[in-house]
C-alpha cells in the first residue's frame, strides 16, 4: 500500500473518531453533565429537563432516520449537516438567555449524533477494503469514549460556567466535521443496491439485531440517566460523580485500544461479550453507588461495554448487507435510541419503588438478554439479502 493513501487512511480514521467524541461526547450526551448548573441558571425544573430530554431524542432519531436515507447515498452531506447541526446547536446552548432557547438549541444539537454516525460508517467503509474496514469502524465509531472524558474533563475545568464548555463542544465539533470533508474522498464508490432502500429479506435478516438493540437500550438507560442519581443520593460528591462519568469515557476509549483484537472476532461474539460486560457494570454500580472506587470501575465497565456494543451493531449489520452497512446502522441506532428512551421511563418509576440495587440489576440481566440474541447468528452473503 502506498504511503499517502495509508496516511490519508489513518488521518481519516482520525478525523471520524474526533467527530464521533464532538458529536456524541461533548454534545448529545453532555446534557445530562452539565444539566445542574444550566437548571439552577436559568430556572429550568425536572420536568422542564425531561421534556428537553425527550424532544433532543425524538429529533435524534429523525436525523438517525434520515441517514438511513441519505447514508449511502449522500454522506458528505450528512457530515455538514452533522457539523451544523451539533456545532450550531452547542453554540445555541452556550449563548441560550432562557430555557426556551436552550430547549430548542438541545433539540437541535442532538441531530448531530444521529447524522455524524451513518455518514462515517460510508466513508470509512469506502476508504477500507474487506476486513480491515471493521477495526476502522470499531475505532471511529468508540470515539463517543474520548468525547465523554474530554467532557468531564472540561467541566471540572471550567465549572461552574458551562457556557465555556458548549462553545468548546461547538468549535471541536466544526474543525472536526471540516476535517472529515477534507479527508474523506469526494466520489465514494455506491453500488446499485446502496441506492435502493433495502428489500424484505434485508428486514427479515434485521429481525435479530433490531431486537437485541432495542433490549440493550432499555439495559443501558439505567446508567446513562440514573447513574449520577444514585451515585449522589448515596451520599457521593458532585465532583466524584464527574469522575465516574469520566470513566465511562475512559471505558469507552479503551475501546480503541481493543479495537485490532475485537476486529478479528466475529460480531456477534463482540456483542455477547460487551453486553455482558455493560450489564456487571451497570449491576455493580446500582449495588454500591456510594462506594467511589467501586462505582468508578462500574463505570468504566460499563463504558467499555457500551462502545464495544454499539461497535458490534455496526459490524452485525455490515455482515448481513456490506453495501447497505450505513443504512443498517442508522435503523439500529434508531431503534437502540426508542429503548433507551423507554428503559428511561421504566426505570424511572422503578426506582423510587424497588432501588437502586433491584432496578440495575434487572437492567443489567435485560442486557445480558439482549446479548444471548447474537447466538446463532451468521454472516450473510450480499445475494441473499437483495
């Protein structure tokens, strides 16, 4: 392989990981970092915060579903959709003078994530050849890890004014997206059938995954909305439960370290194996909330868990349609999306009934179930899904 196209190969991968962690790290999932001071500054009350929450998911999974259009098709334009979006939205929050403009500016922000992910899963998918592609795509696509850490990282930094951190969010995110269009090459090679929306058998091949994302979804809610909760109303600091969530991005990031041994595994065993280990770490962490050492491995387990798995969906569907690989992410992470959002509200009135303890361990065991459905399951050759 000559050596400018190696390097434009691995500056690509770059920029894709880079715009992964501004998308999904500094912005879509910072919400939940940041809400404390943005509620107590602009009089923003829990169901105010939970409306806001709500509406940046619905759009996301708009914007997911419009990559799932677009996605093989029309990835560049994706990505400058994505960089406006998640940048522009940053930066709305940023300057928001009340919660009616921070409400819109959060929506909005949101679809970033949801277009950034399909657009990269093409472009990358069309820089590499065969199996080199998927640790490329585990790499790339782990980059919400650095995101994470580099968000608990910037709030402690500038804590107490969150203003700073979302303009920061805002330019990583434009230099980030402007990157990817600089490296990404301008004509990616679409077969005929990447142009057409999927047939019936596509779907009938999805039945498996789309269920296995949905029930991961509802496992994973219980840390991503609850985890500081439970971790403070057992008596931890605010700054030690920043520091946990630090380590579900160092979980995360260790995805990209892991990356060239989980690419030479078959998906479906990614999947059982990071699942089970999202669902011990949300176990854990529901079981000792208030034991700071013990909950930031949690986290860090969890984190881990988390990337890898959704890592594994990307190559699940990779495996089942190659050349609709953008497609299939973008109706995954949709679906994953739509559980979460209903693990939310579960878990949301479970918890006040049944505790932290009994609430994380039935999610955990529900993402070990969503695991145990990648058994059985195999690649299927591109004829036989249309």
């Amino acid at each position: 392989m000559k050596r400018p196209f190696l390097f434009r190969r691995v500056a690509l991968v770059t920029a894709g990981t880079a715009l992964i962690a501004a998308t999904y790290g500094l912005v879509r999932l910072a919400y939940g970092l940041h809400l404390p001071e943005m509620s107590a500054d602009l009089g923003i009350d829990t169901a105010t915060a939970g409306k806001i929450s709500a509406a940046a998911s619905l759009v996301y999974g708009g914007a997911a579903l419009l990559g799932f259009v677009l996605g093989a098709t029309r990835p560049r334009l994706l990505v400058v959709l994505a960089m406006l979006t998640a940048g522009g939205g940053a930066a709305g929050i940023a300057l928001a003078p009340d919660a009616a403009v921070l409400a819109v500016s959060a929506a909005v922000s949101s679809a970033g994530a949801g277009l950034a992910s399909p657009a990269l899963v093409r472009l990358v998918h069309a820089a590499f050849d065969g199996d080199d592609s998927d640790a490329a795509q585990a790499i790339v696509n782990a980059g919400t890890g650095p995101g994470l850490v580099a968000a608990g990282l910037i709030a402690l930094a500038v804590a107490p004014d969150w203003r700073v951190a979302w303009l920061i969010a805002a330019v990583a995110t434009l230099g980030a997206g402007l990157a990817v269009l600089t490296l990404a090459r301008p004509a990616d090679a679409r077969s005929a059938a990447a142009r057409r929306l999927p047939p019936a058998p596509w779907w009938r091949r999805h039945r498996r995954p789309v269920a296995a994302a949905a029930l991961f979804g509802v496992g994973a809610a219980a840390v991503w909305n609850y985890g500081r909760v439970v971790m403070v109303d057992a008596g931890a600091t605010e700054s030690a439960s920043v520091l946990a969530w630090i380590c579900v991005g160092c979980g995360g990031a260790a995805v990209i370290a892991t990356a060239p041994l989980t690419g030479r595994v078959a998906p479906r065993r990614v999947w059982l194996i990071a699942t089970a280990v999202a669902a011990a770490g949300t176990a854990a962490l529901g079981a000792f909330p208030g034991q700071p050492l013990t909950a930031a491995v949690a986290c860090a387990l969890f984190g881990w868990g988390y990337v890898a798995a959704s890592g594994a969906l990307i190559g699940w569907t990779t495996g089942i349609d190659a050349d609709r690989a953008a497609a299939g992410t973008a109706a995954l992470f949709v679906v994953f999306m739509i559980g979460q959002a209903a693990g939310a509200t579960v878990l949301g009135a479970a918890l006040p009934v049944a505790g932290p303890t009994v609430a994380f361990v039935a999610a955990g065991v529900l993402s070990v179930g969503a695991g145990l459905l990648a058994a059985g399951w195999r690649r299927v050759p591109a004829r036989d899904v249309g």
